[in-house]
C-alpha cells in the first residue's frame, strides 16, 4: 500500500472497523474514507456499484457484517445470512468491476467446524459441521472468504481474507440481545455494581476455552497483511492463548469491581467447547499481539466508564 491510497473501511464505525481506521491514521494512511449506514446501505446492490463508480477506492477493507451472540444468531438466522451475503457478494464485485487494487476481507474462528482440531489451522475450513448456535452467520461469512479466493483464482485478483478470534475493545456492542460474551459481562457487572445487586447472571458453565485478542491488536494484524500478505490463504488472527469463560467472568468482576456473587445458568447453551486458533502462519511472518488479556480487559472497561452515555446499550 501507498500512504496515499484512498482506502475504504466498510463497517467503519463498528467494533473492528473503527479500530481498522484509527490503526490507519496513526501509521500514516490519511486517505480513508467510510460511510454509514444511513449513508450508504451495504445491501443495496445499486448503491454500493454508485459509491464506488464515484470513489474509485484503491484499498477495500471489508469489516461491515451484521454479528452478534449466541441468543441473537439462534432468533434470526435468516437474517445473519440474508444480510451478510448481501454485503459481502455486493461489495466484492464492485470491489472487482471497479479495479480495486486489493481487498480484505474479514472472517471469524466461529465458521469454524464445532470440532475442529485445537489449536485451529487455516486448513481445518470446511472439514467439519458448524456449531448450531452460529450457523447462519458461519455459512455467510465462509460464502464471503471463499468469494474472495474464487475472484483471486479467476481474474487474478489481490483479495484476502483473516480470521480474527473473538475480539473486544472501543466500540463494541454492549445491547445484551446481541453482544458476544465479553461485552455482556463487562456490562451486566457494571450494572451490577451500580445497582448493588447480589448476583450477575451468566449463560451456560462457564467451562468452554475462548481465546481473545484486543481489538487494536486486530487492526494492527490488519495492516501489516495489507502491506505484507498476498496469499490465496486465510490467515489466522489471535493471541494463541485460552481461558475458560468461567476465569473470565472472575476477570472481568475483578476488574469492574464487582463483589457480589456469579450464578451460571446451566439451561443455556455454552457454545463450541473449545476455540484456539493456531497462529504460527502469521507469527511466522513477524506479527506478534502486544496487549494481554489483563491489560486488555482493564482498557476496554474503562472506554465503557467513560463511554457510557453513547456506547452500544
């Protein structure tokens, strides 16, 4: 990449896209450009072939998504494929008719088979059935990543595809009927705390494995791709480090303050078991994370505190 591309962020104002923009700005790219969604509705086919009949993007960065927990993936699974395949399919080929010199695309470990191998490898795609809970979402987005390498196989086109691990940071969505299960606690102990109640709520066990990686991380990871990667590959993103949901909970009440008791709804469901990316593909390039889960945890409860008034409630 240039530092004078104009780079379109799509999904800029999201969990990932904003921390892709600011990622962005701070290492030098000031021509990047995104729009809202009241500006410009991704599943708009005529739409999105103006907006780029008009911007002419030379770097696509493809984070819009319609996401969202176990509870909301379970309700609305026509939605999650409906809405993810609409942008994804209508982006890519403007992406592709409009000469974009390259373009990421962004997937999730959670399209991954329910039992895939641990740690998770590039290659475990497409080997296994998805876990239930997200299959409308894990459908769509490997739709989209597999687009990406068709395009690349046919016309030789530069789009890629990663698969960050669940992530966590600024901007992220706190609205419990669809936040992923870092957000729900940092939200439901604040609350708590605030409240004084006696007892937080938490689905399942609280024994699965989940791996979470730091949303600047993620953005950072980004970057170097676009600038260092041309592979016809996803490429992993992650910490290549696990904690049980139920030592995150004690982390995150640790962290918000809360003192009063957790009580684990066994009715509900956990999830996939386990979920560890293997990130030797992109360690073995050079990229390593910087924040760790402490850290972490401590950094994203603050812009919540701080953020209250105008967060995703």
């Amino acid at each position: 990449m240039e530092k004078n591309d104009k780079i379109y962020v799509a999904g800029h104002r999201g969990l990932v896209g904003s921390a892709i923009v600011r990622r962005l700005k701070k290492q030098g790219y000031e021509n990047v450009i995104g729009r809202t969604h009241r500006e410009l509705d991704l599943t708009d086919q005529a739409a999105v072939r103006a907006f780029f009949e008009t911007e002419r993007p030379d770097i696509v960065v493809l984070a819009a998504a319609k996401v969202g927990g176990i509870n909301a993936n379970n309700t609305a699974p026509a939605d999650f494929a409906w809405d993810n395949m609409q942008i994804q399919c209508n982006v890519i080929k403007s992406a592709h008719d409009y000469h974009v010199r390259k373009l990421l695309f962004l997937g999730s470990t959670c399209i991954y088979p329910k039992m895939a191998p641990q740690p998770i490898p590039e290659d475990a795609l497409l080997t296994g059935p998805l876990e239930e809970t997200n299959e409308a979402y894990a459908i769509a987005k490997i739709a989209g990543m597999e687009m990406c390498r068709f395009f690349k196989k046919q016309y030789g086109d530069n789009f890629i595809s990663c698969m960050p691990t669940n992530l966590y940071g600024p901007y992220d969505n706190y609205e419990l009927n669809s936040s992923h299960v870092m957000p729900a606690m940092i939200r439901k102990f604040h609350e708590a705390k605030v409240n004084g109640d006696p007892s937080v709520e938490l689905w399942g066990t609280g024994t699965p494995l989940r791996e979470f990686l730091y949303v600047d991380d993620m953005a950072d990871a980004c970057i170097y791709l676009l600038e260092h990667y041309d592979g016809e590959q996803h490429v992993n993103i992650g910490t290549g480090k696990e904690i049980t949901i139920r030592e995150l909970a004690e982390l995150v009440k640790k962290t918000v303050g809360y003192e009063g008791e957790i009580v684990w709804n066994r009715d509900m469901p956990d999830g996939t078991p386990r979920k560890l990316t293997d990130v030797s593909k992109l360690h073995g390039a050079g990229w390593h994370h910087k924040v760790e889960l402490e850290e972490g945890v401590r950094l994203a409860y603050d812009w919540f505190w701080e953020h209250t008034g105008t967060a995703r409630l």
